[in-house]
C-alpha cells in the first residue's frame, strides 16, 4: 500500500496543480476530432457532455426533506450528519418538514413548493422519504438542481419495484433535476481528510460498503477527493461521474466498484473522456460468470459471453479491470500519484536468491519485461556484491551489503541505469535491524530519482517501524503487502501509460455518414428473418468481402451450367434460410470434377433436404477455393454495448477451440491487428509445419469492413457469421467461403 503523499509522488504537471490550483493542460496529442452533438453513421452520440457536478459535491444551499432531530429516528441521524457535512462545505442547511417549526435549531420549510421564497436557489435536495417520486414532482417547479434519494424498494426488488422506479426516472427527466439513486446512501457526505496533498482517487461505488477499503486508505496517506454511491442509477451513473472526475485538476485516478452497467455506450464514453485526459480509471466489476441469453444461431453468438465483451470494451478504452477491493486500492492508489515511467524495464532487488526469483517468474509470467543488465553494470554491481551471486537481474545481494554503506549504492547504481523505470524490492519478512536500513535507503534513494520504487512488506503483522513509519511515511515508495497486488499494480501502471501514450480515440474514427454500400445492404435485408448462403454472401459482396465465385441453381442441368461457368473443381451446397450448420446434415460436396458428379450430388442434396424438411430456395455451385488458414468473422448484438464483432480461429471445430477475440465499434486497423494477438492460435497465421504465413492484411481488411456493416446495419442486422473465411496465403488475400445473417 502506498504510504502518506505530500504531492511528490507524482507528474510535474498533477504537482503545479496541487500547489498552485492551476487547471491542468490536458492537451490530447492527436485532438478532438468529436464534440458534443457528434454522432455515428448509426445516430449514436460521439462525445458525452460532462455533466456540472460542482454544485452536488459543493453546494451552497442544501435542502433536507424530512428532517428531523427526535432521538432514535433514522433521519435524525442522517440530518446529523448532513449538517455536520454542510459544515465542512461551506453550505447551509434548510430543513423540510410540514409539522416541525425548527430542527436543530434551524428554521424549517413547510414544504418544498416554498423553497423559492428563500431568495437564494437550492444546490441540492436530500430527501428523507419513503417515496421520493412526490417530491420529484413537486420540485420541478423549483431551480434545484440536484436530489439524493435514498429510499430502498425499486429495480434491486423485482418487477414491481421497476416500474416504479421507471416512473422514477421519467419523472427526473421531466423536472430537469440530477438524481442521485435510489437506494443510495450516506458515502458521499462522509468526512474526507483534509490534511493530505497530491493527487487523490475519486471513488464510484455502487454498493457503499465494497467503497470502505479505498476510503480507508487515508489512514495509509492516500488522498481521497470524492465518493459517489451511485445506488440504482434512476439518473445519474457510473459513467457522469467517471466523465465529470477525468476533468478534476486534483484527481489522479478514479476507482469504481460496478455491479452493472446502466448503459455500455454511455460508459465508453466517459472512459474515453478519461483516456484523452490520460486519468487512468480502475474498476472492479462483478458478473465475471455469462448472464442474459443469446442468440444461438451463429458460431459468433456463441464465442463471446456477455463478460467477455465487457472486459474487452473496457481494455479497449483503458480501462483497468481488476478482481479484488485489495488490488482496487493498491492500483487506484499507484495510479493516482506515480509518475510517467522513463522506461518499461523492471529490476527485482532481493537480500535472498529464492525470493527474487519466485518474484521473477511471477513478474515475467504477468508479462513485465525484466531486462537483463549490461555487463558493465553487473561489474559495477559486483563491487559491493560478491562475484558468485548473480546480479543479471533478478539482483540477489546475499543479505549482508543492506546492512552497511553498500546498501544505498547497490540501489542508486540499479536506478541510474537507463533500461530500468521500476526497482521492485520484495521484503518477505522483517528481519531488523538489516530490515530497517533496508528500507530508509530505498525511501532515500527513492527521493532522489524520478523512477518509480516499489516494495513489497511480506510480514503479516504489519505493526513494524520500519513499514508503519518509514515506508509508509514515505511520499515516494509505493508499499505494497502482497506480490500478486504489486505486480499487478505495476503492469497497470506501464500499461495505462502506454496506453494514453499518443491516445487516439476510437470514436474519432467512427464514420460519420453512410457508405455507398449501406443501400445495396438493406436492400437484401428481410426483417425478422434469417438469410440464406446465398443471400448473405450479397451481403458482404456489397461491403467488398471476397466470396467464391459461385450460381445459384434449381436443376441438375443448370447445375452442371454453373460448374461450367464457375470452374471445376467446384463444392456444391444446399442453400436456404432454415440452413445454420449443413456439414452436419451432409448437405456439402466438395472436390466434385465431372458432370455426373454433379448431377449425382444435386439429387442427393436436394432429397437430404426433402428427407428433413428443409426449405430450400436452391444448390449454390461454388468455386472451389484453395487451403489456407480457416477463420471467423462475425457480429452480434449485446444488450449492453450494441454491435460487436468477433474474430477467431473457425472452421467446424470453431466451438471447441473457442478462441476468439471481440471488439465493440468503433475501432481502427492497430484494434484489429490487436484482436488478432490475442488469439491462442495466432501463430498458424504465420505459417507453422512449413505452411506459408496467411495473409493478415487481407483478414484485417475484413474485420474493418465487417465492423463498417455493424456499424451501418445496426438495429437491421442481429447477428452475422463468416465462417470459414479462408485466409489464403500472403498476397492472395481471404475468402468467405460461407455466411449467416440473421436480421432484427
């Protein structure tokens, strides 16, 4: 854990705001290419306004409806700590009640109708009722600006409890007022530290209780700005808050805890927000298991549950998943107030072989790089270390050089060498009074460099001076208690910063009007319908996706015709709407080179098909394509995010490998080419066993062109399948050898 912070441990920039309250020049290195108003060739928003937040978290005057000051009540306690928290604010207070004449003292309002005799506007309402929905209705004649509901008995109960919270919601919309909950509580007026400097971690929960570890990290020294309790997100959601802190000059990082997204495309948005500002954010979000039904007709459908495009969409615009409330501190915290690295390589600096290389291999695996130091730094190192340790990196000291004047040079010669950003010390146990020095030279030597130092205190009492006091006094060592969290944190933090590195935003990409191709695509569409082969491949042929060259026909004799045309060899296959799979019903022919072959083959499809009860609308005579690596394509719709397209490794086995990669559009061809790293298999389209490499550019080009069709057919289109797509070798390019659509 990061210890207490006095506004070092962090950029040039984030410091000249902490001390001078300057707003940060967050200059994007490519620009804004969206603003507000912007949308997609589908009429999807662009750019998310960043909603005015300033007046909830600091208002001048604060409404309290329901007030009450009798002892034992429930809302006695809450006007407590209202009037508690309005202190620290500046703001006042006006109680609502329709019986009381005054609450603590204070001069109640009869109702809220009469808020607007104050003379002053009211920032914020707080409402202290079992049903906020009257209260709603009868302040959207006022010009306030935000409420808090806390009451309980909507969405998170059931069907009733939806609706009413449906009515809820349309009744905020109605009035123009910014809701906070339902059910939400009190976290968002509790008593924040003041007496911390540097960049802080704003915090989003959705259960207040998951948000106590992050707040608790002021005791450690972290500096906490903010906390919202989004509850059941009626109105205000994850995403406004994410947008509204990445625009925050003292907020370093933004730590959310999230049980379900009220909208994917709002999210996004506000993630990028926060990646053109380079404010990393790092989320917790439950539901790691697959939830909701899918569309079952599709290979596509079948590849990627719901979490899968959730992790993928959040990776896509850099946002940092984790899976535990420890690593949600440990990474929020190291985030906010470290540094840009000046490199990638990391040292691990160890008193004992064993440790630095468990460390190692547990680093390397997580995929740091771990650089092997120069000959010349090794013989540099080997001064103070004896020559029979290795010192290559991990840098085993053998123990006895921490104790004395050798100590802080070993240290400062790892972080003078140009190839190392991070110096990692793992110190399992403390072992005083070695221990002790150990650590006030690397708070020390950390004071003096603009890398990052890290150590990790491995004793389970956590009582020692030298982790109470000097690790965790230090303004410039990130402490960490476990080596998973530290690991973790530092590939975070590497990651993050590559990532913002020149940030371009996906949305800068998106298309703006439509293609020449969307009216030959909707053209072929049937609504509520799935397509046939047949149809389907004019579906991509209008998006320039390559298929085989190929006739449909209704006799033997124009069969034996088309062979001709098309070339033999030729595949002959049956075609039709009800047809998702047809190798399975031996409705496929391949490598078919005579005419009586042909003829043979068209009996025997057609009386298959008779024999199942398929309705066929023809036999596709097909060219015969040459072998390459077989591959995926496809979209589907999540509930969520909306069109998404996958890429994979296909053919018939496509399920049982299950390996594919997902994307929500929109995206550019470096996403694409990143899909593909991502496959397990992502070697056979190099070439392996003397196969010669695939031609990748050909299948990028087809993700791209598949995204464009998501994008333009979206709310037409429900699921789209190219499966094979054969990527033949470099240079000849992919062909969809067979297709399925399915459409809304």
């Amino acid at each position: 854990m990061l210890g207490s912070t006095h506004g070092t441990f962090t950029t040039d920039l984030r410091a000249r705001v902490v001390a001078c309250g300057e707003q940060p020049d967050r200059t994007v290195v490519h620009g804004v290419t969206a603003v507000e108003g912007d949308t997609d060739v589908s009429g999807r928003p662009l750019y998310a306004p960043v909603p005015e937040l300033d007046r909830f978290f600091r208002p001048e005057v604060v409404a309290v409806v329901g007030a009450s000051d009798t002892e034992g009540r429930p809302n006695t306690g809450i006007t407590r700590q209202l009037l508690d928290w309005a202190g620290r604010v500046g703001a006042r207070v006006v109680p609502v009640h329709p019986t009381r004449t005054a609450v603590f003292g204070i001069d109640c309002v009869p109702s809220v109708a009469e808020l607007d005799e104050l003379g002053v506007p009211v920032d914020l309402a707080v409402l202290l009722v079992g049903d906020p929905l009257p209260v709603i209705e009868q302040l959207a004649e006022s010009k306030v600006k935000f409420a808090v509901a806390f009451a309980s008995g909507f969405a998170e109960t059931g069907e009733a409890g939806a609706r009413a919270q449906e009515r809820l919601a349309a009744a905020v919309e109605r009035s123009g007022i910014r809701l906070l909950g339902p059910n939400t509580n009190l976290n968002a007026f509790e008593r924040f530290r003041d007496d911390l400097e540097g960049p802080a971690v704003a915090l989003i929960t959705q259960s207040g209780h998951q948000g106590r570890p992050v707040f608790t990290l002021q005791e450690l020294g972290v500096r906490l700005s903010h906390w919202a309790p989004t509850g059941n997100e009626a109105d205000l959601e994850t995403a406004d808050f994410i947008s509204y802190f990445a625009h925050r000059p003292e907020v370093g990082a933004i730590a959310c805890y999230v049980e379900g997204l009220k909208d994917g495309r709002s999210f996004l948005l506000a993630a990028d927000q926060a990646a053109r500002n380079q404010v990393p954010v790092v989320a917790v979000k439950v539901g790691r298991t697959e939830a909701g039904a899918r569309m079952a007709a599709s290979h596509t459908g079948k590849l990627t549950g719901a979490d899968q495009v959730v992790d993928a969409a959040m990776r896509q615009f850099g946002v940092i998943r984790v899976d535990g409330l420890d690593q949600l501190q440990d990474t929020a915290a190291l985030l906010a107030r470290a540094r840009r690295p000046v490199a990638d390589g990391v040292v691990v600096y160890s008193i004992s072989g064993g440790t630095g290389a468990h460390f190692s291999d547990l680093a390397t695996a997580a995929g740091l790089s771990l650089p092997r130091l120069s000959d010349a730094k090794q013989d540099e190192l080997h001064q103070w270390i004896p020559e029979y340790l290795s010192v290559a990196n991990p840098v085993d000291n053998g123990g006895h050089p921490v104790g004395d004047w050798r100590g802080r040079k070993i240290i400062d010669a790892i972080l003078a060498d140009p190839s190392v950003g991070v110096l990692i010390c793992p110190i399992t146990g403390p072992f005083p009074p070695m221990s002790d020095k150990l650590a006030q030279d690397l708070v020390d030597a950390a004071e003096r460099t603009d890398k990052l130092v890290c150590v990790v205190w491995g004793s389970p009492v956590g009582t020692e001076d030298a982790y109470r006091t000097t690790l965790l006094g230090s303004s410039r060592v990130a402490t960490f208690r476990t080596f998973g969290n530290c690991i973790g944190a530092v590939k975070a933090y590497l990651d993050h910063h590559r990532f913002t590195t020149g940030y371009r935003s996906p949305f800068d990409e998106a298309p703006r009007t439509p293609s020449p191709s969307l009216r030959k695509a909707r053209a072929l569409l049937r609504p509520g319908h799935r397509l046939s082969e047949h149809a389907a491949k004019q579906l991509l042929r209008a998006y320039g996706v390559r298929v085989p060259r190929e006739q449909l026909v209704t006799s033997a004799a124009a069969a034996v015709r088309a062979a001709g045309l098309v070339g033999y060899p030729v595949v002959m296959k049956a075609s039709g709407p009800q047809l998702a799979h047809k190798t399975e019903l031996g409705l496929v022919k391949v490598g078919l080179t005579s005419a009586s072959q042909i003829r043979d083959a068209y009996r025997e499809l057609t009386d298959i098909a008779r024999y199942e009860g398929i309705d066929l609308d023809g036999i596709l005579v097909c060219q015969m394509v040459g072998r390459g690596v077989e591959m995926v394509v496809g979209v589907t719709h999540d509930a969520l995010f909306g069109p998404t397209v996958t890429v994979g490794l296909g053919g018939v086995l496509v399920e049982v490998l299950n390996d594919a990669a997902v994307r929500v559009p929109p995206f550019g061809e470096r996403e694409a080419r990143d899909m593909l790293g991502e496959l397990r298999g992502r070697a056979l389209l190099d070439g392996v066993r003397g196969a010669p490499p695939a031609d990748v550019d050909a299948l990028v080009k087809v993700v791209l062109r598949v995204q464009r069709m998501a994008l333009e057919l979206d709310g037409d289109l429900a699921e789209l399948d190219i499966n094979p797509l054969m990527v033949l070798p470099r240079g000849q390019g992919a062909v969809a050898l067979d297709a399925l659509a399915v459409c809304r």
